[in-house]
C-alpha cells in the first residue's frame, strides 16, 4: 500500500480494455498523461472517458491492460490505496461538518496531528478562508466545488481526477470557476485530469485534450492544434463547429470565422469564392452565424464578429444574394471517420 501511495510520474494506461456483460466501455485504450498537466478527456455521453476515470481512481478494474504512476503498476490496487483523489459533480461534502473540517477530514483519518493547519493552507489557496465556519449548505455552488476541490488537494495526491464537477453551475459561474481551476493547478504543479463533454471547457484549461469516441481515442493534440487541424471528420464536428468541403475527391473542413462575405470591390487575391443565397442568420452576441446555401449545392455556415452595435447589414438579409470567400490555406484536408480507435493521431510537432 505504501509504494502505490509513493508512486510518482507520468500517468499511463497500456492497452486497456473495460468490459461489461453486454458492451466494451472502452476498448485497448493507450494513453500517457505528463506529470503536471492539466489533461482533459473529451468526448459525448457513453463514449469510455468516465470508464476511464474510474479505472485510473480505482473505482473500476480494467478487464486488461495496465494503469501505472510512473513504474508503479496500481492496476488492481483500491481507491485508498492510491495516490489518487477524486472531484464529483455533486461535491460529496458532509453536509453536518463544517467547511475546515471537510478539508481536514481526510488528514485526520491519518493521524496527522496538524489536520487543521493543513485545511486552513489549503482553503487559503482556494480563497476560502473566511468561509471556514460555514456548513456546505450555506455556500453556493461555486464554493462548495472549491471546498471540494480543497478537500482533495489537502491530501497531495500525484493525480487529481475531476468528473465534470463544473456541470451543475450556471454559465457565468462556470466560466469563472474554468479560470479558478487553471490557476489553483498552475499553483500546486500536480496532474489535473478533467472529465467533460464541453468542447469549450476543455479548450479554455487544458494543456492537452484527448477525445473519445466509442471507447477509444480519435485524437490527442494541445488545444489550439486540435481545434485548427483535427485529425478526422469526428474530431472536426464535436469540436467547434465545422463546414465539410469535397474537391475532387477529397475532403476538406473549414471553420466558420474563416469565411466572409466579399464586398463589392474587395481583392479576393489567394481566396477560394462561391456564390449563394443567406438561409439563416442568428444573432449570438459576440458574433452573428450565418448559413449560405451554395449556387453549386450544399450549405456553409460563416460567423462574423459584431465589432459594432449596428443591425445587419444589407447583405444579410433572408435570401440576399451573397459572394463568399475563403483563404485557401484555412482549409484543413481530414480523413473520413473510420471507427479504428488504435490510430491515436498525435499533433504535428516541429
């Protein structure tokens, strides 16, 4: 017990498969995480990343392969066991302790005599010292998931596991707590793996994404790469949204802030150009969406940015006719999604 608790490393998985009676949860999955990341898995409802979780807290045991910290092998070893903690989305604070003692329960339960300086250290690196007195049902969303997050820091894990504990808070909330969390990692410098099917969650935190789909993984790359060149059609649809090209037999995506609509007069030197007629506009803020409905067949979607408080434009109208146009080397080629989920597509390094 006391050498898996040590372990120290590079979290891996080799070729790890969970099985159940009547499906394979996830299937021969290989996957290393760097020690100090902030690691999301991303992917839709039933596609393995949960499983996953599981497996790497304990709380699951592959059918085969391997979960190793570095050269410790933990497969087999419980949750306790572990240097491991994990971070719900339902919180699972005790709702009769104080704020202090749910941080200090867990160095109490080992017999550390300074439990409470421990809890009072770790609440003032969420900012919750003046809260310490509270019981969780005085606190609002946004700080029972600090306490929570505190709870499992307080411990020192080398791997700290987060399923989707942002999912129960309102928009705004939740894009604050992003930010909270990327600097509380930034700080600690321990291994943050973050569970989500946010597209833009995992975005916004992460140093490296890996995305799922059916039990396997389409793609691990750092955000920016994976969002300007994805690996298959799969990864081009669930993150972001993206506009499928075919030329001469090939396939291509391309973003929908890479495409304008072309002025009169306006130089369209080293652009690709097509004709067509607006089937939609919406209004969503910082951009209005646009569909164009293509002379030469199928629809694109393009985004311009509301750079002022201005109504559209008169080219914006429902059934305006419209030139639109795009760089030609803002179109990504993909490959069509094929379903081999051992083909992980790393991103292009120089």
């Amino acid at each position: 017990m006391a050498e898996f608790r040590a372990a120290k490393g590079d979290l891996v998985l080799e070729n790890v498969t969970k099985s159940f009676t009547n499906f394979t949860a996830v299937d021969d999955l290989s996957l290393t995480v760097p020690r100090g990341a902030f690691f999301a898995l991303l992917g839709p409802s039933g596609c393995g990343k949960t499983t996953t979780l599981r497996m790497v807290a304990g709380l699951e045991q592959p059918t085969s392969g391997r979960v190793l910290i570095g050269d410790t092998d933990l497969t087999g070893s419980r949750p306790y066991e572990r240097p491991v903690n994990t971070v719900f989305q339902s919180y699972a604070l005790f709702p009769h302790l104080t704020v202090r003692d749910n941080v200090a329960f867990g160095p109490k339960r080992r017999g550390a005599k300074d439990a409470q300086a421990q809890a009072d250290a770790t609440l003032a690196l969420v900012q919750l010292t003046h809260l310490a007195g509270r019981k969780p049902t005085q606190l609002s969303g946004g700080q029972q998931q600090r306490v929570a997050v505190a709870r499992a820091l307080v411990n020192h894990p080398e791997v700290l596991l987060l399923d989707e504990p942002l999912g129960a808070l309102d928009l705004k909330l939740r894009e604050q707590m992003q930010i909270e969390l990327k600097q509380i990692q930034s700080e600690v410098g321990i291994t943050f793996i973050y569970v989500t099917h946010d597209q833009d969650e995992a975005l916004t935190m992460s140093d490296r994404i890996a995305v799922f789909n059916h039990g396997g993984i389409e793609q691990v790359s750092g955000p920016r790469d994976l969002y300007e060149h994805p690996a298959n059609e799969f990864v081009a649809d669930f993150v972001g949204i993206s506009n499928a090209i075919e030329r001469d037999g090939e396939r291509f995506t391309i973003r929908p802030e890479k495409i304008r609509i072309i002025e009169d007069g306006e130089s369209t030197d080293g652009m690709h150009t097509e004709t067509g007629h607006i089937a939609e506009v919406a209004y969503v803020g910082m951009v209005t969406r646009l569909h164009v409905r293509l002379d030469s067949g199928g629809t694109i979607q393009l985004a311009r940015q509301n750079l002022d408080s201005k109504s559209s434009s008169q080219n914006e109208a429902i059934n305006a006719q419209v030139t639109v146009g795009w760089r030609t080397d803002h179109i990504v080629p993909i490959q069509p999604q094929t379903g081999n989920k051992n083909e992980v597509l790393e991103e292009k390094r120089s």
